[in-house]
C-alpha cells in the first residue's frame, strides 16, 4: 500500500492529474480493488466530481466540502481539479474564496493551485493581486511554472499592457521557463486586438528564429485581423505561408478570408474561397453561412441569400438570430416589409426570442418607407409584449430620424426629450440624427442651441454636425456664418470631408460666386480630399448659372475623363441653354 501512496503523492508533486477511485494492487494477474483510509473512501465518493463529470456548479461545491470535513485530508491536487471544474462555470469570485478558506485551514498550495488563483484574479480584472500571487509563489519556494506565466501575460494582454506581456515573457526564460506556442500565441493575439498586426507578424518571424513553431491558432489571429484591417495581400500571403509549412487552415481561416474579400466588394473572390474550402471537407459552419447571406443581402439578392439558409439547413447547421436578422435587414433595404415580417414570424416559430436588433432592423424599414405608425407600433410592442426588451439608443435614433423624414417634428422632438429621460445614452449620431431633422425644417437656431448643448454633455461634435450647420446656414442666405464656421473646423481638430467642402462649394456657388468656388475645389484635392461626382456637378452647375459655359464644359471634361456621370439637374441645365450655345454643339 505505501508504495501506491508514495507515487500518488510524486504524481501529485509532478503536478501531474491524479485521479483515485480506489487503490488497486495487482495479484497474480488479477486486480483487486482495496481501500486504506477514511480518506480514499472520501475521495473515491466524489471521483466524480474531482474527475471531468461535473454536472453543474453545486455538485464542485459539495465535492470541496465533503473533502474538508475528512481527516486526513486529500491530496492538494485533488482540491485542485475541483477548482478547475469551477473555473468552467466561470465562477472566479467563488474560486478565489475557496482558496482563502483552504489557506485559514492550513491546506498548503502547490505551483497549480496558485496559477488557478491567479487566473481568476486576472479575470476579475484584479491584475496587481495576480501579480502578488507570484510573490507568494516564490516566497514559498514554489517554482512558477509556464502556465503561471502564460496566465500573467494573458491579463497584461487584455488590459493591453502589451510591452510588459513581452518582457514578463522575456523574465520567464530568466527564470528557467520556456515559452511555448501558448505564449506568443497571447502576445499575438494581444497585439492584432490592440491594432498591432504589423508587430504580430514580425513576433510570428521570431518565433521561428526562436525555435517556436507557429500553429493555426496563430496563423489565424493574425489573418483575421489583417482581412478586418482590409490588407487582404498580406493575409492570402500568411495563408500561402501555413499550406507551406502543412498547417491545414480550418473553417475559422477561411471565414476571415471570405468576410475579408467580401467587404472588399470582391464577391466572385469570396466565392472562390468557399468551392476551395467545401473541396477540402471543410464544413462551413453558421458563421461561414451567415457571412454569405450578409454578401447576398447587401447586394441586394435576398432569394439567394435565403437559397443558402435553405443549404445550411440541409448540411446540418440551424440558423441563429444573427441569420434571420441578416435576412430580416436585406428584406428591409429592399422595402419588402411584409417578407421581412415572415422571416421574424419564422424566427419565432423556431423557437428564436428576437433580440433588439430584430426590433430595430425593422423599425429602420418602416422608418425608411414612411411607414411610421407601424414603426412606432412596433416601438411600443417592445416594451409592452416583448417586456425583456428595452428599446436602445439605435431604436430611439432610428424612429426619431423617422418622424422627422414623415415631418412629424414635434413628435420627434417629444421623443427626444423621452429618450434624454430614459436612461439611455445620447451619442453623436443621435444629436447629428436630430440636427439634421432641425435643419430640414428650418430650424437653425435651435440647430445652433442644440451643437451647444453637446458639448455641455461632453460630447463632442463631428465633422457630420457641422456638415448639416453649415449646409443650413448656407440655404438659410448666412453664407458668411457658413464661411466662419468652415474655416474654424481645423481649429476643432476637424477635417472637411468631401460632402463638406461640396455643401460649401454649392453655397458660395448660389451667391454668384463660382470663381471663390473653384478656388475651394483645387484646394479640396490639395488637402488630400479627392473630389466626387457630386462635387463636380455642384461646380459646373455653379458656372452655368453664372453663364459661364467654358469653365463648365473645361470641369465636364476633366468630370468624364476620372469616370464620374452627369447628374440630372446637370443634364437639364446644359439643355435649357440656348440652342446657338457653343457648349451644346460641342455636345453634339
């Protein structure tokens, strides 16, 4: 029997999983199951719950305190596997009061028990006690292992302390311990959330100096965040790379590159990617699907879009909210409410609970057809029927853009003043949502009270707000307000944009001024702000009011040779000038 004993306790101080149901001694072939003490009596009752069968978070609070009331008590690994089923449910706080009461009782911790505490101080956001925990580990005598350090690195990463996550990681080759794949797969990950995905592939370049094989999850992080920062070259090159070294790209990789080339506009490419990854046997899962019909809808192919739910539920996999949402929007951006309603009636029947979105998605179609009643029906529905939903600043800014495109003002303004008191928060697309309403309507000097006020709220307006001012002081006849305003955007750490300089170029325009016009037009591309097909309709219909035909005709040529089209206010300017004009026999 003590020879069972003393490897179980070498298992144990090799920090090994050790797991006892009973001891058994082996006999002339045959095995027979005998137990010593009240304490493998204990431990073999709740092998259970110490094992990997944990059914739910009572049974791994029961198991810890049955082990307490038995003397001698178990093996501190055995306490530790019990911690780390509750860790699975994701009860830190439950964790790290465990682990005080096993300290008050004189139970010691090994290298395991201390990395568990770490992790779920980490993950309460408790970084500095994480970092005691390793001076109590070394104070112990106890050697941090690469786990213990892999945890640190991790909590430094999501607070993104990425340059102490490198030199903790350099300390721990100080102190004997090796990084692995773990570790720089952390760092990598840490540094392409932080925007760093340069950094990342020259870290990915050194794990190979430094004997670290790169594996999928790290070829992965770093394509996805290159295919999300639109740089699709280097991400088809990695991938290039990880067939190279036989890593096998999994769906998650070819779900990056598909969303990558898709938001490129780059749809016959997405294609492409999907026949290559359902001729490797890679199954596409609701990701990969609901990627697809997001394409189809935003191009407008909805019938398709719902073709491919259909082989999605053929292949097995069923579609989530985000699915039947996707569809619900293509629905919508086609102003086909009545399908749009059946695919939320669909949802429902599947036993799907609309969320938010489901709501909003729809009172943004009734919205955008002038349907506004049953926008605000639906409105009140949400917090009616559907009582575990409450509307979010998205709905509020969508029906109160909504009553105002229905010229329905004062009903806007009353639901403005309802969403300030409803606890939910007023950002800059709802300020710019009800500055743009004001406007429409004339309403400049509230407009003006309004920019104010947003600032009083500490919230600072952008370059849409002034936009939408400025083009009201300019069809309002206060050009020079306009001019003021524009030229002390940069005062506000404000670049114009090409619907700015475009609003400001029709105003001065509309006083008789194309030549001042112009010069703010040259300017614009001098300024890094390339012009459009709106601003070159705005200038060469400036210049024709201004009877002008030259310089119009000069800007229609330079409009045609960068590929922008005449707008139809264009076209019929040029065709109310007289007969004899030399700008029409040109045309002809």
């Amino acid at each position: 029997m003590r020879s069972t004993r003393t490897s179980a306790v070498a298992v144990a101080k090799r920090g090994g999983i050790f797991t006892i149901n009973t001891i058994s001694a082996k006999r002339g072939g045959n095995f027979i199951n005998t137990v010593s003490t009240n304490s493998f009596l204990v431990v073999s009752n709740f092998s259970s719950a110490t094992g990997t069968h944990l059914d739910c978070i009572e049974d791994a609070l029961a198991s810890f305190n049955g082990m307490l009331r038995v003397h001698p008590r178990p093996y501190v690994c055995q306490f530790n596997k019990v911690l780390t089923s509750i860790v699975k449910f994701k009860q830190y706080a439950t964790v790290v009061s465990l682990c005080k009461r096993m300290e008050s009782l004189g139970i010691k911790p090994d290298t395991y028990t201390l990395t568990i505490l770490m992790n779920c101080l980490c993950r309460l956001s408790h970084l500095h006690f994480g970092f005691s925990i390793l001076g109590k580990m070394l104070k112990l005598g106890l050697e941090p292992s690469t786990v213990t350090f892999n945890t640190l690195i991790n909590g430094l990463c999501v607070e993104g302390q990425l340059r102490q996550a490198v030199r903790l990681s350099e300390q721990m080759v100080e102190r004997g311990c090796k990084p692995n794949v773990i570790t720089y797969n952390t760092i990598v990950n840490g540094l392409c959330k932080m925007g760093k995905t340069n950094v990342a592939v020259k870290l990915l370049k050194k794990m190979e100096q430094r004997g670290i094989e790169p594996d999928l999850v790290t070829y992965n992080t770093i394509i996805d965040r290159l295919c999300k920062d639109k740089l699709i070259t280097d991400a088809f090159n990695l991938f290039s790379e990880m067939k190279i070294r036989a890593i096998l790209p999994d769906c998650f990789t070819y779900s990056s590159l598909i969303q990558g080339v898709c938001n490129l506009g780059q749809w016959k490419e997405g294609t492409r990617l999907w026949n290559e990854m359902v001729a490797m046997n890679i199954i596409p899962d609701v990701v990969t699907f609901n990627i697809l019909v997001e394409e189809l809808c935003k191009e407008g192919l909805v019938s398709d879009a719902l073709g491919v739910v259909n082989t999605m539920i053929q292949k097995g996999e069923q579609p989530n909210i985000i699915t039947y949402n996707t569809l619900m929007d293509g629905y919508c951006l086609r102003s086909q409410m009545d399908e749009a309603n059946k695919v939320f009636d669909l949802m429902i029947s599947k036993g799907i609970l609309p969320d938010v979105r489901s709501y909003n998605i729809r009172i943004n179609g009734y919205c955008k057809c002038e349907r506004i009643d049953e926008a605000m029906r639906l409105f009140d529905e949400m917090s009616q029927i559907a009582s575990n939903l409450v509307p979010d600043t998205v709905t509020y800014t969508t029906l109160i853009g909504g009553l105002y495109l229905a010229g329905r003002d004062l009903d806007a303004k009353k639901l403005f003043k309802e969403m300030s008191t409803s606890g939910q928060p007023l950002d800059v697309v709802t300020y710019s949502t009800v500055l743009d309403g004001l406007c429409s309507h004339e309403n400049l000097d509230e407009a003006l009270e309004l920019l104010e006020a947003m600032k009083y709220h500490e919230i600072v307006p952008n370059i849409v707000c002034y936009s939408i001012i400025i083009d009201c002081m300019c069809k309002s006849g206060r050009i020079e307000d306009a001019r003021k305003m524009f030229s002390g955007l940069s005062t506000k750490g404000l670049h114009p944009n090409v619907l700015t300089y475009t609003i400001m170029m029709d105003g001065i325009c509309r006083e008789g001024l194309p030549n001042e016009a112009y010069d703010l037009f040259r300017k614009m591309e001098d300024h890094g702000c390339v012009p459009d097909s709106c601003s070159y309709n705005t200038i060469i219909k400036g210049f024709l009011r201004s009877n002008d035909p030259s310089k119009a005709m000069q800007l229609l040529d330079e409009m045609v040779a960068r590929g922008f089209s005449t707008h139809a206010s264009t076209a019929e300017m040029i065709l109310n000038l007289p007969s004899d004009s030399d700008f029409l026999r040109r045309l002809v």
